[in-house]
C-alpha cells in the first residue's frame, strides 16, 4: 500500500486536529472534513471518512472521559434517543454538492468561532434540570444535520448542554463523546454505500487519530491549557469554511 507525501500531510495535520478536539471531549469532524477539504480529498469520500474517524476517536476519548466520573447520564440518554435514528436517515441522504458545501461551510464556521471565541467561559456556574423534550428534539436536529454532513454532532451539543446549565463543561466532554459516537455510527450506517469507494488512504487517517486521541484526552484529563492551540485551529476552521461556501 502505497501514499503520497499529500496523504501523510493530510494524517499529520489530522493527527493534530485529534489531539485539541479530543482534549475537549469531542470527535473532531470538522477539523477532518477542513483539512481534508484544503488538502484535495475528493468531496465524495470526505462524508464516510469523517464519520469513521469520529468512530475511532470518541470510542477512546468517551471511554476515558466517562472512566474519569466526566459523564452526565441524563443528558445523554434523551439526546441519543432523538439523535440516533435522525442521524442515520441523514447518512442516507446524499446531498448535491450545491447543497453539501454550504451546509459543510457553515458547520466549519460555527465550529472556528467556538474555538476562536472560547464561548463556554460564559456558561451558567450552576446545573439544572434536563428538560427532557427540549433533549429529545434538540438532539434529533443534532444528529440529522450530523448524519447530512458527516460530523459528530458535537459542536452543537457541547455548547447546548453547557449554556443550559444542563452539565459543567467537563461533564460536557465525556458526554458529547459518548454522544458522537452512537451518532457516528448510526450516520455511517445510513451510509454504507459509500464505504465500497473508500480509499486506502483511510487507514492512513485512522492511525492518526488513533494516536491524536491517545494524547488529546490525557491533555483533556490533566486539565492543560491548550487554548493558543485551540484558536489558531478556529481561524483554520473558519477560512475552510469559506472556502466550503465561496468555491
């Protein structure tokens, strides 16, 4: 099996977008669909490879954010109900291009503002009560546009379960983890037919991330701050997203 220099690129700078998404808990999609998007991948591929990596990473990171008592089972039960089937009906959808590439845009650009802004330091200091409706249909929205795209899921519920007062921020890691990972595969598997054109560059992908989340959850455990790090991927998330809606 052969790579091109391109390829090994593309894994070392995925290898990197595993380790700051991981240290917060989430599957890093969007910084997978960026760099792959920015490194030529072709569009068609980019939907399956971004879910199995989101597969890799948030197995490993969930289970390691949940080991460590940062898990919060009530918020994660009925957003996961409602996710799951919606994001398995969005897997199934293949979008046109004139369709996916916005939609890819403004998902990368919401996920570049977070980072960029650090909008969690104003979340609520208290928890409250899961409203489990507000869960259910927030999370089904969630996995819909999770499933369409190819990403987790979690840029959108981190931030929800954290404004609500619903999880404190590193609770918020362990679920959204655990969260992208039902989502993911539920995604891929409305998406199987895609997986017969799959390049051997993914095993390539996934050995990086495999070692991206490896160092990315310790990061997230041993409370580090990787913040500087974290901003400079924002801006690379947003000038991919343009390029998603301006080319």
């Amino acid at each position: 099996m052969y790579f091109y220099l391109a390829d090994y690129i593309t894994a070392f700078f995925i290898l990197f977008g595993a380790i700051l998404y991981s240290s917060v808990g989430h599957g890093g999609a969007s910084s997978y669909i960026a760099i792959m998007s920015l490194m030529g991948t072709p569009v068609g591929t980019i939907k399956p490879i971004g879910l199995i990596l989101n597969i890799i990473v948030s197995s490993i990171g969930g289970f390691r954010f949940i080991k460590s008592n940062f898990f919060s089972f009530k918020v994660f039960l009925p957003v996961t109900i409602g996710s799951v089937p919606a994001a398995f009906i969005g897997g199934y959808i293949e979008l046109p291009p004139e369709f996916y590439r916005p939609l890819i845009g403004f998902i990368l650009i919401i996920a570049g503002t977070q980072f960029l802004f650090n909008f969690y330091q104003y979340a609520k200091k208290s928890i409250v009560e899961v409203n489990l409706i507000v869960a259910f249909f927030g999370g089904a929205l969630i996995g819909l546009l999770s499933g369409l795209t190819g990403t987790g899921g979690g840029i959108f519920l981190s931030p929800l379960i954290i404004f609500l007062g619903w999880t404190t921020v590193k609770q918020a890691s362990g679920t959204a983890a655990a969260f992208i990972f039902f989502n993911s595969i539920s995604g891929l598997s409305g998406n199987l037919s895609s997986m017969q054109s799959l390049p051997p560059t993914v095993f390539l992908f996934s050995g990086a991330v495999l070692i991206g989340v490896l160092i990315g959850t310790q990061l997230g455990l041993k409370h580090l701050n990787v913040s500087g790090i974290q901003k400079a991927l924002g801006a690379v998330l947003i000038i991919a997203g343009l390029k998603f809606l301006f080319t």
